[in-house]
DNA sequence: GTGTCCTATTGGCTAGGCCACTGATCCAGT
DNA sequence: ACTGGATCAGTGGCCTAGCCAATAGGACAC
C-alpha cells in the first residue's frame, strides 16, 4: 500500500523512526497532568487502577509508563503504599555532579557557557511577551530589595524569562537540568552584603541590551554579571 | 510528645531503602549478559517469550526491564523485529529533541555555547597530555583528508579532545549528552566539498590559539568554526 | 528478474487474578 | 493512659492467557 508514502520525505532517512508506544503516550499525559495540576514533590498519584482507567489502558501498560518515570526521576512507586512524586525530575546529572562535593565552579562556568549563549538568541528573538516578563521579573526583584529582601525570586525569574526568550527548546531543557545546581550558588550569592543592588544593575544591563536587540552587548553584559557571582562562590571557597 | 523521638536518631537516617523490584534485577541481569557475550550494537537480545522463560520471568516483567533499558537507551526494541542493542547509552533528552524533528539550529546553538566556553577553558587549563591529543586528532584528520577523506574521525577526536581539555565535568557531560544529536550534524557538514580543508583550517586556529593560552583567541575561533559548520545545516534546511 | 502476497515470528496491549506490602485502626494487656 | 499486637482496607508487584499488529523473508505469479 501506499503507507510508505508519507514516510518517504526527501531528507536523507535520518534514524529508523520509532513509533510511539502507548506506555510513552500514557508518560507524557501523566507528566503533562502533574504539570498542570502543579503537583510538587511528595503529592501522590491516583493509584494505579483508578490512574489506568481513566487513561484508557490496562494497568500493565500504565506500569510500564510508571517505570519510564521513575527511571528518569520523576516519580518514586512504593509498594503499598501508592506513587508519589520526586522532587528532582532530571536528577541524573546533578547527583552526579553533587557527589563530587564542591562543584561550584564548574556550575558557573556551565551557566556562563549556557546563559551568555541565550543572551544573544534572546536579544534577537525575544518578543513582546518576553520583553514583558524580564521587565516584571526586574521589578520584583527591585520591590523585594527596597523592602529589605534579597531578591531571589525575582533574580530566578529573570533567568528564567531571559532563559525563555531564547526560545531553544535545546539550551533551555540544560537550564533546567543544572536549574537546581544553579539555585543554590544563587542563593548564596545573594546573601552577599550590597549583593543584590550590584546584581539589580546587572540585570538592568542585559535587560536593556536584550531590549535593544543587540546580542554582542547581551552576551557581554550576561557575562559580566556571572563572573560577579561566581566571585561569591570563590570567596566561600576560600572559607 | 515523643512522636519526635522517631525523627531524631543519632544518624541521618539514610534514604527509605527502596525495595528491588523484580523488572530492576532483569534490567541488571540482562545488561550483564550483553556484556559478558560481548555484545555490541546492532545486535539482537532473544525473544521477549524465550528471554522471559529463560529468566524465569513473565513477560510483563521483562517488558517493563527492556522499557526501563530502553529509557536509559541501551536497546531499542522494535515491534515485529526484535529488540537490538544501541551503541549509546544516554539518549533521554536526545530522543526527546530528535523527536520534534529538525533542531539542527538548536544543536548549533548549543553546541556554539558549550564548545566556545570549553576552548576558552582548554586555553587556560590544558596539560600536556591534552595539547598532545589534540594534536594527535589533527594530525589523523589531516592524514585522512590527504588520502581523499573526509576527516571525520580526526574532527570528532579533535572536539573530543578540546572538551577534555576544559576539565570542567558538568560541560564534558551536556557535550555526551548532545554527542549523538551533533554527530549527525557532523557528517553532514563535512560532506560538503571543500568543507574538509576549510575545516582542518579552522581547526588550526582552535588549537594554536589552546596551545598559546590564549582564552579569547580560542573561543573566538571555536565560534567562528562552529558558524562555519551551522552555515551547511542552513544550507541542508534549504534543499 | 521483479513485484506481490503470505506467513511465521515477534513485540504491543489487554483482561483478570492472586499475592505482598503499607499504614491506619482497633483492641487487649499492662 | 499507654503500649503492643492483630486486623483490615488499599495499593503496588507479578503472573497467566490470549489476541492484535508489525516485520521480514520466502513463495509465488508474472
């Protein structure tokens, strides 16, 4: 029959494409469910007959989802007593590298490879909406620190706007894997006295570049700003 | 009251000791026995019902290890074929990009990030030993190219040999993360003509500027050569 | 030779069931 | 009142049995 047909495109037959299974479909509907729902670490799902059906499929294949999950981190399945949900999600890497104790420095040189890269793609392709975002997270974060606060939140959320402003699919789920890693050197940094007006000005520069659609000073300006973290990082090293 | 009392020992009290399921010792098992058969890619594991026989296993059970295997991208395991063995090994986020189909500008971007930061790490920490592969890869890529290669082989080696030298654990690992997905790229760029020459030429530049310390030379010309590589998936993305 | 069809083999998935574990509850003993 | 053991409902672990769907390769017609 024809079926082959729509197989068939005219690039080069890159890999042997796999079909999907259901077991992956019934993953992705899962994760995709907790995301909307905002479950967090510790919050249980159904259990499993119920979960299978209301999924449609047979628990044998809701346990090979289940499986899938728990390989990649997402959920731990305790016997008797029902799944819940693990905090770490990408987990692997970052065990990994938080077993060799103090990587921080390899933390910020990864963030410097990664952010500085998505600075310039945001300062290119940011849209409107992007532009929105970095600016509320620029101004929670000011807010926070004229009320005496350190601004973390808003800090995490400048990152993560500029971080989606980049729009790579690719550089952003390696933001996410080392988002943790990152969040703690964060918090440090931050604890730093005068820390988090130096860091507010910082922002406000690569705000503007990316603003100004100008990658080269985007990139710079990002630069700059994660070489002034990771003097925090070395100063506690030295501690 | 003293339901305190239960959390407080005088030891941390490690982590709730998981159970072993059953599908995990398959998994284990069945990784053993490629290994000890010498099994490489491309090969093929027995049927799902003979294999689960010969464990003593039900076949749900050995479906849930080979999903397990399968996450972790050991094997692939194809309706109809059989399941075969994958050369790789890390594959989580590879198939979940490769999945949306054509991300080369992606893998570029990501890789101009990682790849620009680890020459400018190479420049400032490469030994000897790390100049001297480099080097070597050179010199394979060159040998080749001079027999009517491609270099393929020699270029791989060489960026291998680069993210070596940045000594930085977190970037050696996104690299092997994206391995395969630039690989792909790989192949394709040097298919160009004259795409060799001009990228052993760029190579060059990469490596005086590691051997001479110098980290802005060398990240300059990383990024330079990884420009060159992305103009051909531009090209490819044309076709 | 070439293309089509058939079929054995293999994985995909379901249904239904029993067993093992967990945690909460209840109750007897102290 | 408190402790400890027994009980029980709920949950996942694993199995058996079976049918469906995809693949590859050979038989066959042309």
């Amino acid at each position: 029959m024809s079926e082959l047909s729509r197989d068939l495109p005219g690039r080069p037959l890159p890999t042997r494409l796999s079909r999907t299974r259901l077991y992956e479909q019934v993953a992705e509907q899962i994760t995709t469910w907790i995301a909307d729902n905002g479950l967090t670490a510790g919050e249980r799902l159904p259990p499993e007959r119920e979960l299978a059906a209301r999924l449609g499929v047979s628990r044998a294949t809701l346990s090979q989802a289940l499986v899938a999950l728990e390989v990649v981190g997402v959920v731990a399945v305790r016997h008797g007593d029902g799944t819940v949900l693990t905090g770490k999600g990408t987990g692997a890497i970052i065990d990994a590298i938080r077993a060799h104790a103090d990587r921080i420095p390899e933390i910020i040189e990864t963030r410097d490879a990664l952010e500085t890269k998505l600075a310039a793609l945001a300062a290119q392709r940011r849209t409107d909406e992007d532009l929105a975002a970095i600016n509320a997270a620029l101004e929670e974060m000011e807010r926070d620190i004229e009320a005496g606060g350190r601004g973390v939140e808003g800090d995490e959320k400048f990152h993560g706007a500029v971080t989606a402003a980049g729009h790579s699919d690719l550089l952003y789920r390696m933001m996410a894997t080392i988002g943790e890693l990152i969040r703690e050197t964060r918090i440090e940094s931050l604890s730093q006295p005068g820390r988090p007006r130096d860091s507010l000005a910082g922002h406000r520069r690569i705000a503007d570049a990316i603003a100004a659609g100008d990658p080269a000073a985007a990139a710079e300006a990002m630069h700059d700003h994660i070489t002034m973290v990771s003097d925090v990082a070395l100063i506690r090293d030295d501690g």
